[in-house]
C-alpha cells in the first residue's frame, strides 16, 4: 500500500490503467496494489468494492507469468481494510473455507 502516493506515482498509475474509469476516482491518499492472476484479481476486485468505499482500476502491464494487477483507490483506513479483506477471503477460499 502506497500512504500519500506522490504525482509522479499517480501520474504511472493512471497512465497504465485499462481504460477510462466507469466511476470518478476523486479523494483519495492511498493506493493498494495487488497482482495475481486473472481469476482472483476479479474476486478481488468485487471484495475490496463490497469490503470499504474503494475504487478499483486494472493496471496494464507485460508480465510473462500472465499475472494482472489492481490498484485500489481510496482513503488509508478504506484501502488497508479492503486490502485486509482481500488476503483473508483468498486464503479461506484457498483453504476451501469460503467462496
């Protein structure tokens, strides 16, 4: 997670993103980065925009292992408690505790 994130790393950021942001990406002073792979960077996607008011944008990259990443917009404690939801519902569906 990136507390306070500066322009020029605002500036990477939105520059790699998908395509144009189907919901305003205003206030916000943190930026969660998650890669993985396709499958569940969509599951986490849906978890932080359910877990904490949070936008989430497709970040473009070339990785040869096919692995994707997100970043998660929003204030700190949003950020942190959606990036929190993410990793304890992967590992519980990983676990096959949950879906």
């Amino acid at each position: 997670m990136i507390k306070s994130p500066s322009q020029g790393t605002l500036d990477i950021l939105f520059r790699r993103k998908g395509s144009a942001a189907t919901t305003s990406i205003g206030n916000y002073d943190a930026v969660g980065l998650v890669q993985g792979r396709l499958i569940d960077m969509v599951f986490a996607a849906d978890i932080a925009e359910k877990a904490a008011g949070v936008v989430v944008e497709d970040i473009k990259g070339h990785c040869p292992q096919n692995l994707i990443m997100i970043a998660i917009f929003g204030d700190t404690a949003s950020v942190e408690a959606a990036m929190q939801e993410i990793q304890d519902k992967l590992k519980a569906v990983k676990k096959g505790e949950g879906s």
